[in-house]
C-alpha cells in the first residue's frame, strides 16, 4: 500500500506535522497498520523534495513543521485516486513463492506448509470479525467496508489453500498409484 498517497490524502484534510500523520494513518486502519515515524518523515521529506508538501506555519512545539499539499500536490493525489488498480497483488504475496519453492524441494513438506497457513487465515477471519465488529460499534463505515474485503479476500485465501491441499493429495495419490 501506498504510504505515500496515503499521506497526501491526510494532508488533504488538513495541514499535520509527522506525529500527527502517524496517529491519523493508524487510526485510519483501526489501529491495524504500525507506521515508524521515521518512515513518515523520510516520505514527507521526498514529497517535499517533489513539490506535492510544503511547510506550512511556524515550527510547533519541540520544532514539529506542519505540512500541506501544494497544488501539484492535490493534482497527484486525485490522479491516484481516480486510477484503477492494474493488478491485483496476490501473486506477489510470500506465500505463493513460498509454493512454488517448497513443491520444488526434495524434503519440502507441502501439506504442513498448508495446513499451517489455513491456521493463519482462520485466526485473520476472526481478528477481522472482531475489527469488523469495533468498526460498526465506532460508526465507522468506511472501515468496515475495508475489513469486509479484507474478509472476503481472506476467505477466498482459505479456499484457495484447499484446493492446493486437494491437488496435493490428488498428485501424491496419483504418483503412489503408478508406483504399485
């Protein structure tokens, strides 16, 4: 995800300084996403350094610089934010390399490696339900609508690790079968 465009869309609210797009970025995921403030204030820099923030005001207390969007600033950000996604990033996920590099692996055990991830989806799918349902209780709408799809992807996830379990046993059936 774009901690860039991220930025520039708090931004668009209203001139912050770095904490404050920290705690602004976090709590727009529901507290899910842990940013390092260091990292917000290298990409502050960059987009000031590209022309899309500027340093707004006087230096605050302890000498926090509040920052702004420039025009150039708001035309990039609602470009992003008009433009579909081309890809989908599932296929750069580790998991599937991880796949396709333990299939290929003589002592690589496929069905732990599956049965361990199927764990890690079911207790997402309850952490989500559970984010899911703070979401609801806080009035926070657009919230809900990313965990549902968080859910949605997740439990295609889970599908999909089944089929890979049912392929793998179809396969180590077929190869047992032709040995006998």
């Amino acid at each position: 995800m774009s901690l860039r465009y991220g930025i520039l869309g708090l931004l668009a609210e209203q001139p912050l300084h770095g904490y404050e797009v920290k705690t602004r970025y976090e709590a727009l995921f529901g507290g899910t996403w842990d940013l390092n403030i260091g990292q917000v204030y290298t990409t502050l820099q960059r987009l000031e350094r590209d022309g899309l923030v500027g340093e707004v005001g006087e230096r605050g207390d302890r000498g926090k610089q509040r920052y702004d969007l420039t025009p150039a600033g708001r035309d990039a950000l609602h470009d992003w934010l008009q433009t579909p996604e081309e890809e989908p990033p599932q296929l750069r996920q580790d998991i599937y390399l991880k796949l396709l590099l333990i299939s290929r692996l003589a002592n690589g055990n496929l069905d732990t490696l599956l049965a361990r991830q199927r764990r890690v989806y079911l207790q997402r799918l309850k952490d989500l339900g559970e984010l899911e349902h703070q979401a609801r209780r806080q009035g926070r709408d657009d919230l809900v609508l990313l965990v549902q799809g968080a859910i949605l992807h997740t439990e295609a996830d889970l599908k999909w690790i089944d089929v890979c379990a049912d392929e793998s046993r179809r396969a180590a059936h077929s190869i047992g079968g032709t040995h006998q």
